[in-house]
C-alpha cells in the first residue's frame, strides 16, 4: 500500500522556538491518522509545512508522492482558525470553494446541492454565513473541505466547539471518507476522540514526537491498567505493589500497573481491603498512554 504521506525527519523553528523537531511518520493511503498532542505541541504547525503554507527549516515532506504544493487540488483542509464569508449564502460560498478547487461553476453548484441536502442542510442553502449557527457553520466548512472530492482530507481540530450531536456527525464523516478510500489526518488534543476512530496516531509533545503506530501495536506495547468502581473509603490505592500510577475519581479509579506487576495480587488486596463493586483489567487509554509518557494531561 502507498503512503499518501511520508515526513522525513521534518523541523521548524521560530526565531528561538523550536516548533518541530525532526519529525518523521509514515501515512498510508486509505486511512485515519491522528495527530496528537496538547496545544502548542506542533501539530497545526506539521500541518502547514505539509499544505506548503510554511517551509519546513529541513526534512522532506511527500504528499501524494509529490512535493509540497504540486497537489493542491487533490487535498482538502480545514485550518483550526475556522472562519466563514460571512454576506455569502451557505450554497454559494461551498460552490466558490469547489471552483476555487478546479471544478466548473455549474459542476460546483450541483455538488453543492448535493453536499447540503446530506448533511441535512439543504433549508440551509439561500442562509447568508452569519446567520448559521455554530453547528451549521461547521458543516458547512467542511463540506466547502470536501466538495472537489479530494483524495487526502486534513482537519485541524475539527471537533473544537461542537456539541455532542455535530461530534457525531463529522465523526460519520471522516468514516465515510475511510470507506471511500480516502486518507483523513486531522489533529487533536481530546485523546478519547482519536482512539474511537483512528488507525494510527502521531503522538506529539513540545514538537518532539513520543511515539507513532497503530492504535493496537501502540496499546499492546503499553502496561495494564485495572478500572475500578467501588463503595465507602479506598485503602491507599497508591501504596499497593506494582501500582505506578492512580487516577482516584471516588467511587471509580484508574490504576496503572508497572510491567512486572502480579496483577492477581493486586486484584485480592483490593478486594481484601474495600468494598469493590466492579472490576476490569485492560490496556490502558491513549490519554493515560500520554500521561505516563509525559507526565501531564494534554487537555
């Protein structure tokens, strides 16, 4: 399988600051790849040498097996700074943007129908853009994203802001490009929101990459965790044997197990010393993955 990305050892300062730091990842065609880390890590900034909106200081960046810049019209991305037209009605700016793209007016106009009316908008068309709602504006960004049907989409933080219902709708849309045969990358902070649709990740922190991989390999390389629910006061969590690491929410709690650590041990003192109410040994979340990584929550 081809990689419609491949970042070689890929760095970028500001004056003093270094934003990233020889980065290199690997992005197979056809897939959902994160890009993680807290804000500030380098993520939007990766995003911008590989758009060709800012010159890597070193490194190669391939896309779509060419250089930066020479695919423009295959890509789709939509920039953390979000904004819309705002005197433009809803129909009207997706259709410039699909022009803007290559396509011809009547083919924009059409596509842009046809976009709106799926993500259930189409009472949307003739709305100027400030008078969407925020859920409205998103959809609308995105599908202005999508409209020339490009092979390689790129979201900087295409969650932020939304509520619960519209994550799930642009969640269905970046599986929808998945089985459509598109690459999807896009950036977040939310590990939680990574872990449920990803292939793989680009774990990231203060420009540095702390590890990239599967979802599974990333996971199986990682030590247990025992989730745990119960009633009354705990013993101290934090003094039993080959626990490293305790995330106390009272009533629940995240042990996390040094590598060595007898589990079944660990399980009878619990029991033994509290009233617990439910148990389960698994592998950890990639938010505690980064956390024990790094030593601080990325949110």
């Amino acid at each position: 399988m081809r990689d419609s990305l491949v970042l070689q050892n890929v760095c970028k300062s500001f004056g003093d600051k270094i934003a990233v730091n020889h980065i290199s990842a690997q992005i197979p065609a056809g897939s959902i790849y994160g890009f993680l880390g807290p804000n500030g890590a380098g993520k939007t900034t990766t995003i911008r040498m590989i758009m060709n909106i800012l010159m890597p200081d070193s490194g190669g960046i391939s896309v779509l097996g060419q250089p930066p810049g020479r695919v423009r019209d295959q890509l789709g991305y939509l920039p953390e700074e979000k904004g819309l037209y705002k005197k433009m009605k809803a129909a009207e700016l997706i259709a410039y943007f699909g022009q803007l793209k290559g396509m011809d007016r009547t083919r924009a106009r059409t596509r842009a129908a046809e976009l709106l009316d799926q993500f259930g908008l189409e009472h949307a068309a003739d709305q100027r853009c400030d008078l969407l709602s925020k859920g409205m504006g998103q959809k609308v960004q995105i599908i202005s994203t999508l409209i020339h049907d490009p092979d390689l989409v790129i979201l900087d933080e295409p969650f932020s802001g939304l509520d619960p219902i519209n994550v799930e709708t642009v969640r269905a849309v970046i599986l929808d490009l998945k089985r459509n045969g598109k690459t999807v990358i896009f950036s977040t902070h939310v590990m939680e929101q990574a872990e449920q649709i990803c292939d793989a990740i680009l774990l990231i922190h203060r420009g540095e990459k702390i590890l990239d991989g599967t979802i599974g390999e990333i996971k199986r390389s990682a030590h247990h965790t025992i989730s745990l629910e119960y009633d009354g006061t705990p013993i101290d969590l934090r003094r039993i044997p080959g626990v490293i690491r305790v995330n106390d929410m009272g009533k629940a709690a995240e042990l996390s197990l040094a590598g060595d650590a007898d589990r079944q041990a660990i399980i009878k003192t619990l029991v033994a010393g509290m009233t617990v109410t439910a148990f389960t040994v698994k592998a950890p979340s990639l938010h505690e993955i980064f956390v024990r990584h790094v030593g601080e929550s990325p949110e």
